[in-house]
C-alpha cells in the first residue's frame, strides 16, 4: 500500500513540475515560430506607413524590390524608396527551403509606380541572423 501511494505522489509530483517546463517549451517554439510572420507584418506596415526608423529594424541596408521584370531599391537609412507600397495586404504564409525558413508569401500587394498601381501576389525573402529576422528582398508579379 504505502509502495502504490509512494508511486502516486511521485508521478503528481513530476507531473506538476513537467507542465510548466513543456508549456514554456511549447511557447518558445511557436514565438520562434512565429517571429518571422511578425518581422514580415512589421515591414510591410512599415513601409506602407514610410516609418523609416522602425522599417530599419526589421531589414538589411539594402532591399531589392522586384516587381514584375523591373527591379527597384528599399533604402530605409536613407528613407528613400523607388517603390511604394500600398496598404491593406493579404495573406501571409511560410516559405520554406530546405526545412529553413527563407521567407513568407503573401497573396496580395499592392504597389504604386509613379501613377501606376500594381497588385498581386509576393515573397518576402528572409535571413536569420542570431535569431532575428531580416527581410532583405521582394519580389512580386504584376497584374
């Protein structure tokens, strides 16, 4: 009897203490999950908003942005963009390479090219760095 009760307490006491630790592990990997879904938001509200400083912290120096056979620059340091990106977008699904994660799809963009709008479907392309995300190009087809 005492053995049965011995056996029962310590696998309640285990399993108190093996929730939380498989709740906080289950956590951490949908936020790592996730972050690149956030980078991508975060840049394209960004850029759709033209807030420079906080579009800088989510990309490279340098962002090629490809719209149909034209390709066109994203320099959030120096605020200067070839291309506007209108707001609302659609749609953000995970690219993967490999099992790496190189970007996010997202259905529908809209772009403005001087007097002309642009909209279909793109990739944001991704590289991690330490952890973090960083877009580093677009590229979309035009309609």
């Amino acid at each position: 009897m005492r053995i049965g009760r011995a056996a029962v307490l310590l696998g309640l006491a285990l399993g108190v203490c093996a929730g939380p630790l498989a709740t906080q592990a289950q956590q951490a990997a949908v936020a790592t999950r996730s972050q690149h879904i956030e980078t991508t938001q975060t840049f394209l509200m960004t850029w759709g908003h033209q807030r420079w400083d906080d579009l800088k912290t989510v990309t490279t120096d340098r962002v090629t942005v490809k719209v149909g056979p034209s390709a066109y620059t994203l320099e959030p340091g120096a605020q200067k963009s070839d291309v506007r990106l209108t707001l609302p977008f659609r749609g953000l699904t995970t690219v993967r390479t490999d099992g790496k994660i190189t970007g996010v799809r997202v259905d529908e963009l809209v772009f403005k090219l001087g007097d002309r709008e642009m909209r279909g479907p793109g990739t944001i392309d991704l590289t991690e760095e330490n952890g973090m995300f960083r877009v580093t190009g677009v590229t979309a087809s035009a309609q």
